[in-house]
C-alpha cells in the first residue's frame, strides 16, 4: 500500500469512531470528521509543497531577484557611464566649437589680407593706367603742338607772302618765322 492509501485509511477509521456523538464539537455544527480529514489533508499538501514545490519556487524567486538587482546595477553603471560620456561629448563639442571659431577667424583675416592685397594691386594697376594716360596725353598734346606749329608756319608763310606780295624761299621764311615766335614766348 502506498502512504496516501494507508493515511486514507487511518482518517476514515478515526472518522467513523467520532461520528455518532451529538455532543461537544458536534452541537456546533460542525463535523469532526471532515475537519479532522480537511486538517490532515491540508498538512499533507503543506508537507508536499514544501517538500517538492517550495524550494524551485525560492530558488526561482532568488534567482529573479538576482536578475532585478543585476539590472539595477547594470542601469546605475549606464547611467554613470551615459554621465560620463555626456561630459566628453560636451568637451569635445567645447573643443570643436573652439577649432571652427579660429578658423574662421584665420578665413576672416585670410580674406582681409585678400581684400587688402587686391585693393592695392587694383590701385597699383589704377596708378599705371593713369600714369600711361597721362604720357599718352602729353605725347598727343606734344604732336599738336608740333602739327599747330608747322600749320601756324605755313599760315604765316602764307600771309607773308601775300603782304609782301613776293615769294620769300621758304628757309628764309622759316627762319623769320622762329624768331618772332621766340620774341612772342619770350
């Protein structure tokens, strides 16, 4: 027989020696037997659990709570770490913010230096072309002056000839020419 047969039998038989009495327990109702049986076999199930059951149950507990205080140390740890990492991303954003401001500053001075080189090759350039206006200028008035002269030359020639109503040769008349010329500038 096996022990859930033999405990079965032990209740019933203890059962049915208490089951006539109309006094004590009895008078309230409530059944001796079936309380004695619920009893028993309450600490039957009390006594199984615990002998099969409860001990996966902490073990499975123990373990879950392992887990939850690894995560929580793994979160802290994460949290320190994202902490830190956050530090070196705003240094290095710091550093690079820094670096991009000198370079523009060295762009701002590079294009003023530029600027500066250009507007005085633009000058220098300015310079030359009027320098080389201003000679061409004096050579064309220097050529005019020659033209009008030789022009003024033959007029007068011209009207010398017409005064004195003879032809004088042209040296001759080139020459008288110069002279009052010269007494004029004088």
């Amino acid at each position: 027989m096996t022990v859930f047969s033999n405990f079965h039998f032990v209740v019933s038989g203890f059962a049915a020696e208490n089951g006539g009495s109309s006094g004590g327990i009895g008078a309230l109702g409530v059944d001796l037997k079936a309380l004695v049986l619920q009893a028993l076999t309450f600490l039957l199930v009390f006594w199984l659990l615990k002998r099969f059951a409860l001990g996966k149950i902490v073990q499975t507990l123990e373990e879950r709570r392992k887990t939850i205080d690894q995560g929580v140390e793994l979160g802290r740890r994460m949290a320190e770490e994202k902490a830190r990492l956050d530090e070196e991303v705003e240094k290095v954003l710091h550093k690079a913010r820094m670096e991009a401001d000198k370079i523009i500053t060295a762009g701002h001075l590079e294009a003023g230096v530029f600027l500066k080189e250009a507007a005085d090759a633009a000058a220098r350039k300015t310079d030359a072309m009027l320098a080389d206006a201003h000679d061409r200028i004096e050579d064309d008035i220097a050529r005019a002056r020659t033209r009008l002269e030789q022009e003024v030359l033959h007029w007068v020639a011209e009207a010398t000839e017409v005064v004195l109503q003879e032809k004088v040769d042209t040296d001759k008349d080139q020459e008288l020419i110069k002279r009052a010329l010269s007494e004029v500038k004088a």
